[in-house]
C-alpha cells in the first residue's frame, strides 16, 4: 500500500478505530438515490474489521464507476455483515422521500443475519433501528464504513438501472441513472413517463401527461 493511501485510510478510520479498540465492531449505513427522477432509493449498512483496510474505499461519489465496481466484490467478500434496503418509487411518492429514505436505511439494517449494535450514519438521525445511532454530516467522505456503505448502494442501484434502460430506452437511464440530466428532462417532455418515474418529482415537467 502506498504511502499516501496509508495515511488517507488512517484518516478515514478515526471514528471507526475508537470502536475497534474496545473490541466493537460497528456497522456504516448510507443510501443513494434521493435526488433522481425516476427508480428507488437504496441503502446499505456494512459491518468491516479493522483489517485488513480495503484499499481506495472512499465516497462512492469521488470514484469511478470502473472503481466501484471493483470495490463492492471486495467489500461483501470482507464483510462480516451487510444488508441493502430498497424503497421503489411509488413508495416514495405515497411517503415523501425523506421517510422512503430512512425506511430504506430501516430495511438494510434488517436485511442483516448479523446486525451491529453501533452503526455510523450519514447525517440522517432518527432511524428505526435497534443499534445506537451516530450521524456524520458528509459521513461518506470522513468514515471507511460509510463509505463502503454509499459504494455497494450506488453499485447495487446503478445495475439496477441500467437494466431499466433495456425496458425503457428513451430516457438514457445506462447514463444519468435516472437523475434529471437535460437529455433526461427533454425526453421524459416528449414521451411522458414510464413506470418507474417518481409522480411527485416529474410533475414540473410533464404537467397533465401523468
């Protein structure tokens, strides 16, 4: 391991570390997809020893997608728990994505076979969960765990996606993941949406086609 990412890794652990030096090991828990324009919100909560650290884990969103997708095998491989929530759009359209969000993060957690009593969390409080609860505002960039946390959730929902472009090809879903780039916009004003759009998200811009 070089240098530098010695000393980046240790900086990313420093909240991770005052758990594993009581013998604890915490979960890290974070979720993608609150801001898109069609698909689900996906979250993950990921239980990792102290070592050996997985080399360039780091903010899903500062990695490539070649990166992720190299990160996430070795992350379950590692994984001494790990469990993913998925909440669909019309979910999110009937609760408000705030509360879709925090039921995704409810679901990972119970996804898990072997769920920690201790997780970090980005920056959303209140979940329901049975484990003692730590938000990080930008947890993703300063823990090792949530951040693994936002990896597997970004590689799970993009996959996820990309499929959904098979089905529904006009609104490039392979590319923006459903998030509300000009091509997605100008097709979704001349198509209208498909099934997987959120209703309350799209109405801006396709006032009386939904």
């Amino acid at each position: 391991m070089k240098n530098g990412e010695a000393e980046r890794l240790c900086q990313i652990t420093k909240y991770e570390h005052e758990f594993w030096a009581k013998g604890i090991l915490p979960g890290g828990m974070d979720e993608v997809g609150r801001g898109p324009l069609a698909g689900p919100v996906v979250a993950a909560c990921v239980v990792l020893p102290a070592e050996p650290l997985i080399e360039y884990i780091n903010d899903s969103k500062k990695l490539t997608e070649l990166r992720r997708e190299r990160l996430c095998p070795q992350i379950l491989e590692q994984a001494a728990g790990y469990g993913v929530g998925w909440v669909e759009e019309g979910v999110i359209d009937e609760v408000n994505i705030l509360n879709a969000t925090k039921l995704a993060f409810q679901r990972a957690y119970e996804n898990m076979s072997n769920r920690p009593e201790h997780v970090l969390v980005d920056a959303i409080k209140g979940l329901p969960i049975a484990a003692r609860q730590y938000p990080l505002i930008h947890g993703d960039a300063l823990s090792y765990l949530i951040a693994a946390a936002s990896i597997v959730a970004k590689v799970q929902r993009d996959r996820y996606m990309i499929k959904m472009h098979s089905l529904y090809p006009h609104y490039g879903f392979d590319r923006n993941k459903g998030y509300g780039t000009a091509e997605h916009i100008a097709a979704l004003k001349t198509y209208g949406p498909c099934p997987i759009h959120r209703k309350t998200f799209i109405k801006n811009f396709v006032d009386g086609k939904i």
